[in-house]
C-alpha cells in the first residue's frame, strides 16, 4: 500500500529541490568555507560581473546619449523650443528691454520690436543645434553611464539585489517550483508502473 505514495513521495522530492536550488541562488549571502570547497549563493558571487554586464546592457542597448541627441534633435522637441523661445523673446521684448533700457525701448514701434525678435529668434534656431550637440558631447563625457549603473547594483546589499529580482521574477520561480513537482509526481507515476509491471 505504501508503494502507492511514491509519486506524492517523489512530487515533494521534486518541489523541494528546485525550492532549495532557487534558494540557493542567492544563499548563502557570505562565502562559507568547507574543507575542500566553498559555496555561497549565485548571485551574491557574481553581483560585481553582474554588476559590469547590466552596465554594459544598459548603455548600449537601453539608454545612449544617441537617444538623448535624437530626443532633442526630433521634430517634437524643436517645436517645444521654439515655443519656449517665443515666449522668451516676447518676454525680453516687452518686459526687460523696457526695465534694461527703457530708452531705447521708447523708439521701438511694434514693426522694429516684430523685426528684432524674428531676427534673434533666426540666430537661436541656426546655433542651436551647435548648442545641443555640445552639451551632449559634454553630457557623454561627463557622465559615464555604465558606471554609475554597474557601481549601483554592486553597491546593493545582498537582501536588496534578492528583493529586487524575487520582485521582477516571483512567477517564474513559483512556476519553476511547482515544475518541480509536477515531474516528480511524472517520475514517482512511472516509477510505480515499472514496479507494477514486474
């Protein structure tokens, strides 16, 4: 009769081990020296190269400073600047060139205003595409995406880096445990056929 809980036997044979293995993937957090080996959790070994790779992946393949330049380059972005700088303009024009020199502001009529502000708002629009293509050159040199990324994940504490993946891959692991069980049940239901058949 006990030969009839071998699958059950051997579905929490089956769950308990992929529990243990993903377990295992982040304990033990420190290094624990046996005699002739040492083990400690996968990620807490590999967090530094992780670290490096998830740098490299996301300056390359997630977030350049192609994408910014692309960003402020696009047809969207210019219209915004030039409406920024409409309203800019208006403001000097009618604001603070009174207030800086409300002489010169006196001999201005709404033609010579018009002329000036179309003038500078023509000198904006032909430099700045110079100005953002330096500020992003300045950006890339400044500030150096993977590192800032790769320092910040090697930074995380062990709990944190498990809160962080448990977080992004909790289903996967339930379902790698749960697959655990069902093959075992599989193999505790063939195991018990073969014996059956003898």
């Amino acid at each position: 009769m006990l030969i009839y809980t071998l699958p059950f036997i051997a579905a929490l044979t089956g769950w308990i081990t992929n529990y243990l293995a993903i377990k295992m993937l982040f304990h033990p957090k420190r290094k624990i020296n046996l005699y002739f080996f040492t083990i400690q959790g996968i990620f807490p070994k590999r967090q530094d190269l992780l670290a490096q790779r998830l740098g490299k992946i996301v300056s390359s393949e997630l977030f350049s400073f192609k994408d910014i330049k692309d960003r402020f380059t696009s047809t969207s972005s210019a219209i915004e600047i030039n409406k920024v700088l409409d309203e800019k303009l208006e403001d000097f024009m009618d604001v603070k060139l009174k207030s800086a020199m409300p002489m010169l502001a006196m001999f201005l009529n709404s033609d010579a205003k018009k002329k000036i502000k179309d003038t500078l708002h023509l000198e904006f629009q032909n430099i700045l595409p110079d100005i953002l293509n330096k500020y992003s050159e300045k950006l890339e040199k400044d500030i150096d995406i993977e590192k800032i990324v790769s320092l910040k994940v090697s930074a995380f504490s062990s709990d944190k880096l498990e809160e962080i993946l448990f977080s992004i891959m909790k289903k996967e692991f339930k379902f790698i445990e749960l697959l655990g069980g069902v093959l075992g049940f599989l193999i505790g239901l063939i195991q018990l056929l073969i014996i059956q058949l003898e």
